[in-house]
C-alpha cells in the first residue's frame, strides 16, 4: 500500500491524493483518491471488503511504509482488530516498499504520458491514473 500527493493541482472532483494497493500474489491493483490522506482508513475499509468478498480469501499481511496515515491511527487498529499482520518500513523511505514503490512510480510516469498524449490539461490526472490502473488490471 501506498499514497502519492498532494499533487499541485486539483482534480475536477477536488483531489489532491491517491493511495494505490496492490495485491502482490496476483498484481492486481486499486486506486482511491483522497483529500486529506487520512481519509484511507475508510477507503482501504471498502476494498478490503470487495477483494475479500470477490476472491474469497483474506488479507493476511500489509506492507506498507510508517507514514502517519497508515500507522497510529484508525487503519492499524483496523488491522490488529482483524489479525492482519502490517510490514511497515521508514516512513519516506522508498528503496524499502519494493512492489509497491515501482508500481507507483509506474502510475505516475504512465498517467503524465497518457496526458501528453492526449493533450489534455493536468488536472485531468485522477482520470488518467484509473486509466493505467484499469489497464495493469487486464492482465489479472
């Protein structure tokens, strides 16, 4: 798991984050965008929900970096109350999130070409970030 932002500019629909997860067994992906960062807790909450409820197995373990909106707040007693073991490097630390920190760069370097590409202006971002996600998730 990992968030990206605040981006300068806003999206149509006011957004000025995302948080991506990835699945590692099966490289699939979501995407949620967020305003302020700590609104992941309810966010990761809903996918959890879906990916558990679609695959029908459970979240055993979440890496993710120790950053404030992941640790020490509703997400990881979300987590301990579930039995979800979390994997939590340095907050800020890129080189330790593996996967994820790869897949996000991804995000990000695909998302600005398909808006140059396109000649669309930047605050198309959010819609061009679900783009690539959709796209990566084909393959699942």
């Amino acid at each position: 798991m990992d968030s990206c932002g605040p981006f300068p500019i806003l999206t149509p629909h006011k957004k000025s984050s995302f948080w991506a997860i990835l699945d590692d067994k099966f490289n699939y992906t979501h995407v949620e965008f967020l305003v302020p960062k700590s609104d992941v807790f309810s966010t990761y909450h809903k996918v959890e929900s879906l990916w558990e409820a679609k695959s029908s197995n459970h979240v055993v373990t979440i890496h993710m970096d120790g950053t404030e909106e992941f640790c020490h707040s509703h997400l990881e007693a979300h987590l301990h109350s579930c039995g979800i073991s979390m994997q939590v490097t340095a907050p800020y630390a890129h080189s330790q999130k593996g996967k994820i920190e790869c897949f996000s760069q991804m995000l990000e370097d695909r998302f600005q070409a398909l808006l140059v590409d396109s000649g669309l202006p930047m605050s198309f971002w959010g819609d061009a970030i679900l783009t690539v996600s959709y796209i990566h998730n084909q393959d699942w």
